[in-house]
C-alpha cells in the first residue's frame, strides 16, 4: 500500500526540511520515524518521497509526505518514535495509489503572520495598505527580483494573495501552482518595507516586467520563523485524521502559550487551526 500523510512541524531547531548527512533536519526525522515504527525499512526501498522542501526555520501544519509500505499505518506509532518536544507530528493520512507522487499537488499555500500592532507601529502600513500592495504579485510575472536564485525559470504565476487579520494577526496568504526560493519571504519583506524604498523601486510593476534593467533591490528576505506551509491540496484525496495527533498539537501549544516559550503570534494562527477550545 502507499500512504500520503500530512504533517505538522516547528522548524526552529531544524536545519531545514531536506535530509542531510551528519546534519539534524525534519526529512531525516520522518524517515527514522518510520523505519523506528517498522513501516519502512529504509527511505529508498519504500519509495519515499516529500512535496515540499521547506528553509531553515519555516513551520508547517501541511506539508505531506508519501511512502510505500507493507504495514497497515498507525499514525500513534509513527508519532511515538519521534521527538519528545513533539516538534513533528503526523495527523492525517490518506491511501493513494502505486504510482503517486505527492511533489505534483494542484496548489499549495503559505501563511506568514505578523502581529497586527507591529506591522502598523513599525512599518506604518494598514491592513488595506498591505493588501493593496499585495494584489501587485497576483498572476504570472517574472519574479527574478523577488527569489533566490537557483536553475529554475523565474516566471511563476501566483493565484490568490489573501491578506485579513484574525487573533489581532494579519495573515498574508499566498496560493500557487508552485513557488521560487525565498518568493514569499521576499514579497512579504518588500511590502513591509515599501514606505522606505526609492520611487523607483515603489514601481512594483516595472519590477515585474522581465524587461526591467535593475539587478537587485537589495533587501533582505523576511524572517522564516513567521512562515506556515498549511496545506498541498491534491483532487479526490480524502485525509482521515487523528484524534490524538490533533489533541497533541494542541496540548503542544497550548503549554507553549502559558510559558512564553515561542512567538505567540504563529502559535495563536496553529491553534485557531486545529479548531480548540480553552477547555481543550
């Protein structure tokens, strides 16, 4: 059988998603997950696969990963090998068939989140102001000015950028096909900081033009720790959920709002996700 699971993490003490040697990572903790649980005996007979790659830092309540295995999966195992700090949990999971590969998802979306008084105190911009900036990115555009870059083709389309405030947070929520490195992160950092660029750079859409002769805008991309990877959504899949993964992210949470341990601004959007109640 091959499973498709969908999986909540914090990337703060992980050097990124994708497995390395020697190197600690949330790709390479999955893998030992499920060889520790016996659903997997190593990562490349079981053909295991991840559809994102997530930086250094960056969470997620829905990246997803996909392997075959001869066990019926149990995600109370899988979660029972992994770490005490509960910074990886497997909540849902689905059956798909021999040949799937979770990399080709229809769209995939991203929060980042800021608190609300921090982006208006520091970076005097509105709600309004913001999605307004924001609507700019909307469509296909060459994004060369607005990644880090790679081999890949800068020309991209984005969907949807949704910008709202929930739990005294905005929440820019960017939805595409697929995404360049650092693209979110380095759209969030131009719009934040757009009061304070030249009047040539306040020209976004020239910005976007691939004709555009600027080499750089030289700003720095946004810090990861505010990033969420929330969902890859593929057609016709139909997840079944944990009970008590949910319970345990959200007992997880729920600790680290009365210790003070993380930025409660992220942990306010993962807690208002997993739908919990003050008497959870």
């Amino acid at each position: 059988m091959r499973y498709l699971v969908r999986v909540f993490y914090e990337g703060k003490n992980y050097y990124g998603y994708q497995r390395q040697p020697n190197i600690t990572t949330i790709e390479g903790n999955i893998i030992t997950m499920l060889e520790k649980s016996k659903h997997i005996q190593n990562a490349k007979l079981s053909n295991f696969r991840s559809a994102s790659r997530t930086d250094k830092s960056v969470n997620a309540i829905g990246n997803v990963f996909a392997f075959d295995s001869g066990k019926k999966i149990i995600l109370d195992q899988i979660n029972a090998a992994g770490p005490s700090d509960k910074s990886i949990i497997c909540w849902a999971y689905s059956e798909v068939e021999d040949a799937f590969s979770p990399k080709f998802s229809k769209w995939k979306k991203y929060w980042y989140v800021l608190p609300s008084n921090h982006v208006e105190k520091t970076f005097n911009l509105s709600l309004e102001e913001l999605k307004n900036l924001c609507s700019v990115f909307e469509g296909k555009h060459d994004f060369r000015l607005f990644c880090r870059k790679d081999h890949r083709v800068t020309n991209r389309e984005i969907s949807k950028i949704d910008v709202f405030e929930k739990n005294d947070n905005i929440v820019c929520e960017f939805i595409a096909q697929s995404f360049l490195w650092e693209q979110i992160r380095r759209i969030v950092s131009y719009v934040l900081n757009f009061n304070q660029l030249s009047e040539e750079l306040q020209d976004t859409i020239h910005l976007l033009n691939p004709d555009n002769q600027i080499e750089e805008i030289n700003l720095a991309p946004a810090d990861p720790r505010n990033l969420i990877l929330v969902e890859h959504f593929y057609e016709n899949i139909k997840w079944i959920e944990s009970e008590k993964a949910t319970k345990s992210i959200l007992k997880k949470l729920k600790i680290e709002f009365l210790d003070f341990q993380r930025d409660l601004s992220i942990n306010s959007i993962l807690y208002n996700f997993f739908r919990v109640s003050d008497t959870t």
